[in-house]
C-alpha cells in the first residue's frame, strides 16, 4: 500500500499532524507560536530540510512538525523534492499529514507540488513484500496539499505518476532473483503496459533464434530460465518525435563461464535489471503525463549463470545486425543483451535512441556511487540528458566516446571481443554499443553506480534507487530531435542523391 495524496483547502479532521513550513528569514508563522529566538535555541533556523517536531498546540491534538525551506528565492524543484523528503520522513510515523510546505515558496505551483509528491513518495518507499514484521513501513498513508489550486492539483497527479514509476521500479530491482526471473518480469510488464495504455509484444527464446538475437540467446544459454524481450510502445495521436529507449534487464549477473567471486556483495547482483526497470517504469507514467513522443522500449532479459550449456570464452556470438563478437569474458555480458537490443532499435528509425543498463565496475571506478557515466555518438542526445539530469537531480557526469580506444576491441576471429582490456572500461564497452547503433543518434546512460544506495537520504532509501526512470520521463517528454540539414528537406536535392549514390 502506497501513500495517497490529495489536496484540500483545509485541514481534514482526524489528521495526525501538520507540517509547517519555517523560511530561514522572515517572520515565523503565528501557528507555531514561538519566535525566531527560541527556534534558534532549540536549535532550529529553518534551513532547507531541516526539521523540528512540536507537540500539538493547546486544545489541539494534531502534532506540529516544522519543515526548513531555506531561503525561499533558492527554492527550485530540486530543493522542493528533498524537502518533500524531509517532511516525510519527519512525520512517518503518523498514519496522515496535511501540509502547506509545497506551495509556501514562489515556486510555480504545479512544479512545486509534483517536486514535493515525488521526494514524500520516494523517501516513504520500502520494499518489505518478504518481511514478516513490516514495523519498518511508515505509518504515513495519507498526504493532504493545503490548496484549493487546480494547478497542484495537476502537480499532485503528475507527481504520483512519477513517483509510482519509481516505486514499481525499485521494487522489481529489489525482488530476489529466483522470485523475478525474466518470464515473470515480462508478465509483470504487460499487466502493467495494459494499465498505461502501452502496445506490447513479447519475443520468447525461439523466436529470438528466429530473430537472429544472438547476444541474449548466447548469454541466456548457461540459464535454466529462459530468456524474454519484452517491446512497448507508447504511440500517442500526432507524434512527430519519435525516441527508442532500451534497458539492460539481467535479472542476475553471476559473471557466466567467468564467474563472479563468491561474495556477499554479489546479492546486488539481482539488480542488473535496473535498466530495464527503469525503462518499464518510465514507459508506464508516459500517459498520466501526456507525453507527445513516440517511445518504443525493449527490455532484455535475460539470467547470466554457468552450467553444461554456457557460452564460453573463444565462443562467437552474431547479433541480430549480423555483426559478430568474440568472447573474452562471459561477465560482459549486458553488452552483449544490449547489441541485439540496439540494432533492432536503430531498425525502427527514431530520431534518437538511449540505452540505460548497470554495465561496468569500471563506471564506478571512475565516477562513483552517486552518478552515472553518460557517453554518446551525438552531442544533442548527450546534451538533451544532460539537462533532464539537472531537472530531475538524477546526476550524470559525460564521458568520451574515445575512438582511438576501438582498436581495443579487436579481434583475430571476429568483428570484435567483448572486452577492451584494463583501462577505461566504460568507454571501451560504449563503443562496443556504438557498432549496434547504425547511425542513430545515440546515448548510453551506465547506472552501476547508482543503481543501489547505501542509505536513507533524501529521496534515495537504502536499496534499489530505480536510477535514471524520473530522468528517462524527463527526457522523453522534452525530447527534441536535431534540425534536419537544410538541403534534406528540399525535395529536389534529395531527389538527386540516390541516383549519384548508385553509381
Ligand atoms: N553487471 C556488471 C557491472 C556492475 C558491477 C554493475 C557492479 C553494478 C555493480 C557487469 O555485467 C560486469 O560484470 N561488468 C564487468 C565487465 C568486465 C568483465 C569487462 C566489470 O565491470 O567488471
Ligand atoms: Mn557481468
Ligand atoms: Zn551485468
């Protein structure tokens, strides 16, 4: 059960307590009843995110909790989602709250209202389906907007859908991998495109022979489970945009042939899918959003496990764009899911195409655990992320597409190896990607370092974070395709170039 939340131009009777929202400057509000001086001495000075918790003022029984704004001209929605956060976490164990706190900066309402839904939803999310106790569920079921404004109310929906993208996408990250194999996986997302209102189709192991999927079926082949890609499509009326989204879904990463030490850090390994998680939950809020691009994604998923039937180091993989790769490490393998994923993407011919996938320990060499590496054959695609990652505080950092790197990949007996060697391996494995690209603008987002966080913090709880799935909504509905050169668009000009290219 999530939190609802609504909006209502008075406090409902019966709710628990009220979140008061105290700017660093300025006069404190009269409902708390104390001056600025005696805040200051119980140690609160109204800093953004900061909070202090009141007993209920007398003849009342709703507790008071002071929420911290900061200064309110800094207030932007990133700093309105952390105090959406805040204030959640601070009234988590009572059971409703009902709160001015996101319309009390100068904030757009709407912005502000979907920001603070977005960080109260987020820092509330547990995934307890397999504890017994769920006394580590918050209380907090109940989330009431003090404002009679259509404007939050068009916030509050636009922030639950996000939020519940979100929420469903952690909670698939966070599922054990015998409980979410790519079988269930797949189904979980058709009854979830039925409900967003997404085409779907679902290609099983067969027919990904058929297709000439060599990368998922060569990594499938040590698994007992069989493999599934999953295709959504969300096509709204009129869309003159049109974007492929495709998403890493290795439902466990235990290295293949190349096997993983035994360690307990590997159990994280069950979220090689975020990816893919990311991507189904982004395509299930693109409706509620009203969101005019056509999307088309393809999950890939697939185990990664060693047995009789693996593949093997030496083996030769050929990939649905007839391209092949030589097996040096069967642990690169979401490359490998992704080759297939990219080249029937790029057949489509979208305007841009973006992959996310947990794909290399090196991504965490070089950038950590709070960011994710972002590299790309099309500086616009890059760019048009890169402003998605600050409107939504997902953080991204660029790294280059190095071609000098390519000859790294090279091999005796095919078109490429899977792996580049020691150095700079986020970039050697882009540019494995970049080959199934076939010249659509393209970016790869690697979220391995996001992917799971150590701890509660603002919007991000210790877990599954489901990186990138608020990013991916942001940059599909503001996505804007390059500007067709000029001479493409007269029709002579055009006309004339096939004949010259026959010769
Ligand atoms: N899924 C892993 C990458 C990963 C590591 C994600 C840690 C999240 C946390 C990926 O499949 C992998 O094993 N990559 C190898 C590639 C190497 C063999 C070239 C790696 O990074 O070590
Ligand atoms: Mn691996
Ligand atoms: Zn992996």
């Amino acid at each position: 059960m999530r939190t609802s939340f609504t909006s209502s131009a008075s406090i409902p009777a019966g709710t628990a307590v009220i979140a008061i929202p105290v700017a660093s400057e300025g006069p404190v509000p009269a409902e708390v009843g104390l001056s600025r001086a005696q805040l200051s001495a119980m140690g609160f000075e109204g800093r953004c995110c900061a909070t202090l918790v009141l007993p209920p003022a007398p003849r009342s029984k709703t507790t008071r909790v002071l929420v911290g704004i900061g200064t309110v001209k800094d207030l932007d929605e990133n700093t309105m989602r952390n105090i959406g956060a805040a204030a959640a976490r601070a009234c988590s164990r009572h059971t409703s709250m009902a709160t001015a706190v996101a319309t009390s900066g100068r904030l757009d309402h709407r912005a502000a209202a979907k920001a603070f839904v977005e960080g109260a939803a987020l820092a509330l999310h547990r995934w307890a389906e397999l504890k017994r106790d769920k006394s580590s569920v918050p209380a907090l079921r109940k989330i009431v907007l003090l404002s009679s404004d259509a404007q939050v109310r068009a916030g509050i929906a636009e922030g639950t859908a996000v939020a519940t993208a979100v929420c469903t996408a952690r909670d698939h990250a966070n599922t054990p991998p015998s409980h979410l194999t790519a079988t269930r996986f797949a189904r979980e997302a058709l009854a979830i495109a039925r409900k967003s209102g997404l085409r779907t189709t679902v290609y099983d192991k067969k027919q990904l022979q058929a297709m000439g999927c060599g990368g998922i079926v060569g990594v499938n082949a040590g698994s007992v489970e069989p493999p599934r890609v999953v295709k959504l499509v969300w096509a709204p009326a009129g869309a003159t945009k049109k974007v492929v989204l495709v998403g890493k879904g290795v439902m466990y990463d235990s290295g293949g042939i190349s096997l993983k030490p035994s360690d307990a850090s590997h159990a994280s390994m069950k979220m090689d899918m975020s990816g893919a998680a990311a991507v189904l939950g982004a395509m299930s809020a693109l409706r509620a959003l009203k969101v005019k691009t056509h999307v088309t994604a393809y999950l890939m998923c697939t185990d990664n496990l060693p047995s009789g039937s693996a593949m093997k180091l030496g083996d030769v993989l050929t990939f649905r764009n007839g391209k092949t790769a030589e097996i040096h490490n069967t642990d690169a393998e979401g490359r490998l899911i992704l080759a297939d994923g990219l080249s029937l993407g790029a057949e489509t011919k979208p305007d841009a195409m973006v992959d996310i996938a947990t794909l290399t320990g090196a991504c965490i060499g070089a950038l950590g655990k709070k960011m994710a590496g972002v590299l790309g054959n099309d500086q616009g695609v890059v760019d048009q992320l890169l402003a998605s990652s600050r409107r939504t505080d997902e953080l991204l950092w660029q790294l280059p597409l190095f071609g000098d790197y390519r000859g790294l990949l090279d091999s005796n007996v095919a078109d490429m190896k899977n792996i580049g060697g020691p150095f700079g391996g986020a970039i050697t494995a882009a540019l494995f990607l970049n080959e199934f690209t076939g010249g659509v603008p393209w970016a790869h987002l690697d979220i391995a370092g996001p992917m799971e966080s150590d701890g509660d913090n603002g919007w991000l709880n210790r877990g599954a974070t489901a990186f990138g799935t608020r990013l991916l909504i942001d940059f599909v509905a503001n996505f804007q395709p390059a500007a067709k050169k000029p001479a493409a668009r007269k029709k002579p000009a055009a006309r004339k170039k096939p004949a010259v290219k026959k010769k």
